[in-house]
C-alpha cells in the first residue's frame, strides 16, 4: 500500500483550516472513494481528477484509491481540492517527489483536459495557510495576483497539470500567451455636486457618514432619495488595512476578482426588493454563504423601496444591526460572517407616493397609507439614527441651487476631520466612531452634552426609547465633531433630537 498527502484548505465561511488530503493506492478491486465530509462538488472531483490526469499521459491508478480529508469531522466544499487530490494521488504514485509537497497548499479546480480553473476563496485560504504555518502556494494562474497580496508565501500560478509537474520538479514555468483585453470603460464616481438642492438631505448624509450613523430617507418619488443615499460611499474615507483584509476576503469568498489589489473603498450594496431573505443575511444548505449585509460590511446597505421587501428579511437586519455580525446555523455548521453596514432606508409615504406631498392628490386610503407605512416595523426605525424627510423642489428655488451644489471631496474633507476627532478622543477605549460607543460608556466615561435634561422631557412624553437617548447623545456627538467643538452643546442635541425623530432641521452642512 502506497500513501502520500499534500494540503489544501476547507473554508467554513471566512474560518480557514488547512486540510491534510491523504491519498491510499493498493488493497482492492478497482474503486476510488472519497471520505472526510465532501460535498457534491468535492465527491465529483474524482471523476474530474481521473480525466485530468491523462493530460499528463498518465492514467488513473487500477487500484482501490482511498480519499481522506483530514481533520475528518470539518465539512468539506468546494472544487478546490482537485489540485491537492491529484497531487497526493501522483506522490503515491511516485511521480512526484514526496518532499516537494511540504508546506505547499494547493488550490485549483480541474478541467477534464487539465486545465486549473479559478475558484473562489483564495485569499481567506492562504491567510489562513500563512497563518497556519505554510510557506508555499499553487493556485490558478489567474489568481496569481490575488494570491501574491498575502505576505510570507513563494506563490506560483500554474495554468495545466503540467505546469504544476514542472513546479514540483523544480523546471521553470514559462507564462502562458494571455491576449489583452480592451479596458472597461472609466465612468465618473457618483458626486453629490450631481445633486442639485437638498440640503437637508446632504447634511443628514454628511453626519451619517462622519458617525457611521443609519439613516432612513422618506418623500414623494423624483425628490431624490436614491441619488443621495448612492453618493454616501464618496463622502467615506478609505478603508483601514484590517478593514481591507477583511472586505477583500469577502469579495473573494463571493468569487469577485481581486485583481486591482486590495479593496480600499467603502462596499456598496443595493439589493433588489424582491431579495430573499437568504439573498439578505445569506443561506444555503449545509454550509451558509454570505448574503448583502456581508457584502457590505464596512460600507453601505441600500434598500430602496423598503417597504417593498419581504417583512422577514427587513426584521432579520435586527441583529446585525446592533452586533455588527451575522451568525447563520445550518446542519453541518455553524458561520459567523462580519456584517457591520451602514443601512440607508428609502421609502415613499404611500403606494402612489403623494400623500402629504402639496399641490398633489393621493389616491390611496388612509388605511392604505398606515398599512404601507407599518411595514417598516418600529423595532427596525428605532434601530435608525437619522429619519430624515425630503420635499419636492421649487421652480425658483431649483434655479437658485442650480449653481451651487457642494462637492464630495469638500463633504469628505469635514467628514475625514470629524473622524479624526472621534478617533483621537475615542482611542482610550478602543473605538473609533460614535455610533460604535456602548450607552454605558456614553453616560459614565464621556461627558454628558450640555442639555442633556432635554432628553428627560422626552422620554417622559413617549418620543425617545431607552434606546433612542443613546442615539440622539451618539448624534449630538457627531455634529459637534463636525462643528469642531469639544463636547455637544444643547443646541446640538437639539438638532440630533429633531433629526432622530425625523423633524425638519435647519442644513448646517457647506
């Protein structure tokens, strides 16, 4: 009996561990098997791998070929062990050197000709593989430059079977003659100079992006709702190295290509209302995938049309929302995937979207109208920092702000040195934006804002929640950071007050 292994990585989520693919030939009639908890897609590597190898004038060995993926209680998924497989299988073999495949991870799925195709995860893949004690990695050749942003590893990219041979045998590689592709068509960054009027809504977009604050947009269609919530991701600053890590292993877990680097802008996610609730907060069977609210961690969750989604999948934001986390259980595993958004809400008063709009009639019924606006439940609205409304434009006062739209990068300027602010007093414990700091250290290690008492008046009329004291406080904290002061004066928890309960404010904003 002949064994070998070679290693390759299981991903449960964005948790990797690195798998030891042991392979056994001799001892019986004529059968391959695969055992350690495969999924569909890994128990038909077999019959890839058996046809793939004949690219090499080989053939699959006439044997009893035993399968193992170890540890064997980690579910397995995925076409990426192919690589791994064949490997272990020409070791046993003796066709490679055994002593080539130490510290070597291998992913790559196989074509029946040979070919390595692309797959997905293999940045979270070899972090976890460098972490984990590997120093060496063979991916597909098209991923090469998304495996070359992990520190601490030769990488090689191998196109064919052959390839991989020439690497383990330690011959050159030549590349292969690739045909360049005509550059995708350079389209302007959204700018909220492209909004014209609104200012209320640009200065509550302004404090949401510089506290990373939820915000809900609600008026007449046409008003703008959309243009502005599609123009907050250029008022944010960059990503933080951690941050970028973390969203690009994201993107590759989804199987979108890295091959411009690292993500360093803020994500930006838009689902349509018609997303299941699994499209959301992701699903699937036996191991869950990641849905939009992990797409756009560290960035911006859009939901247009709010009211329009699915009742379940607007309550499942619950969580998250307050955790910055989504946990999804399935039956083989349990996946924790990061989920920290900004969620921006838009939504139209009614189904025709005129009710309360001046000079319009709606046709809606009252009920109608209450009904519409209750899909949005009260636990998801007191979840949200800011409500702000939006009213149609003026003739006359469209001509007058025709000229005078502000920007993003003046609006990201404030936003970045309000962020300072934040981060500077923040940096004791370990935060770094207001909408992040827990109500207890609000109230007890950061000073109450000048005026707090007008909370009190509040709460005891039925306007704020437990809940909504910690917001209004985290809001008046931001416009003071943006108003350069060092603590909230009662007029700015006047203003964060109004703006929490969706009240008309005076834009202080440009």
């Amino acid at each position: 009996m002949r064994i070998a292994q070679a290693l390759s990585v299981a991903l449960v989520g964005l948790e990797a561990t690195v798998v030891e693919v042991e392979v056994s030939i001799g001892g019986g009639l004529p059968r391959t098997v695969i055992v350690g908890l495969p999924d569909a897609a890994l128990y038909e590597a077999r019959d890839r791998c058996k046809a793939a190898i004949t690219s090499l004038d080989r053939t699959w060995p006439n044997q009893a070929v035993t399968i193992n993926l170890t540890p064997a209680t980690l579910p397995k998924a995925g076409s990426h062990f192919d690589l791994a497989i064949v490997v272990a299988t020409l070791a046993a073999e003796r066709a490679v050197p055994p002593g080539q495949l130490k510290h070597t991870v291998f992913l790559g799925e196989l074509g029946l000709d040979g070919r390595v195709r692309g797959v997905r995860g293999v940045l979270p893949a070899l972090l976890a593989a460098q972490r984990q004690g590997c120093d060496r990695a063979v991916v597909p050749v098209g991923q090469l430059g998304e495996a070359r942003l992990v520190e601490g590893l030769r990488v090689h990219g191998v196109s064919s079977l052959a390839d991989v041979l020439a690497v383990l045998q330690g011959r050159a590689v030549s590349e292969p003659d690739r045909v360049d592709e005509p550059a995708p068509p350079q389209f302007p960054r959204k700018d909220l100079a492209d909004v014209v009027g609104q200012l209320e809504g640009k200065w509550a977009l302004e404090v949401a992006a510089a506290g990373g604050h939820h915000l809900y947009l609600h008026g007449p269609p046409g008003v703008g709702k959309t243009l502005l919530a599609e123009r907050l991701p250029s008022i944010l600053p960059d990503l933080s190295v951690a941050e970028s890590l973390e969203v690009s292993a994201l993107h590759s877990l989804a199987g979108r290509p890295l091959d411009g680097g690292l993500v360093t802008r803020p994500p930006f996610a838009a689902p349509h209302h018609s997303a299941s609730l699994a499209a959301l907060v992701g699903g699937g069977a036996r191991i869950a995938q990641p849905g939009a609210v992990s797409h756009a961690h560290c960035g911006v969750l859009f939901l247009d049309e709010a009211p329009e989604f699915s009742p379940r999948a607007l309550e499942a934001l619950r969580t998250p929302l307050e955790s910055g986390v989504i946990v999804l259980a399935r039956s083989l595993a349990q996946t924790t995937y990061p989920a920290r958004f900004q969620l921006v809400l838009a939504a139209n008063p009614c189904p025709c979207g005129l009710a309360g709009t001046p000079g319009a009639q709606c046709r809606c019924s009252p009920m109608a109208v209450r009904r519409y606006s209750e899909r949005i439940s009260g636990p998801i609205l007191d979840r949200i920092d800011i409500q702000q409304g939006l009213r149609p434009l003026r003739q006359s006062f469209l001509a007058a702000a025709a000229g005078a739209a502000e920007a993003s990068a003046a609006v990201a300027a404030r936003v970045a040195a309000a962020r300072d602010r934040q981060r500077h007093r923040l940096a004791p414990l370990s935060l770094s934006l207001n909408s992040a700091v827990p109500g207890r250290v609000l109230r007890r290690e950061l000073p109450l804002p000048q005026g707090f008492e007008r909370l009190d008046r509040a709460v005891s009329r039925g306007l704020l929640s437990a809940r909504g004291i910690d917001k209004v406080v985290r809001l008046a904290w931001t416009i003071a950071d943006l108003a350069g002061e060092p603590i909230p004066t009662p007029a700015d928890v006047d203003t964060a007050l109004a703006m929490r309960r969706g009240e008309q404010v005076e834009a202080r904003c440009g």
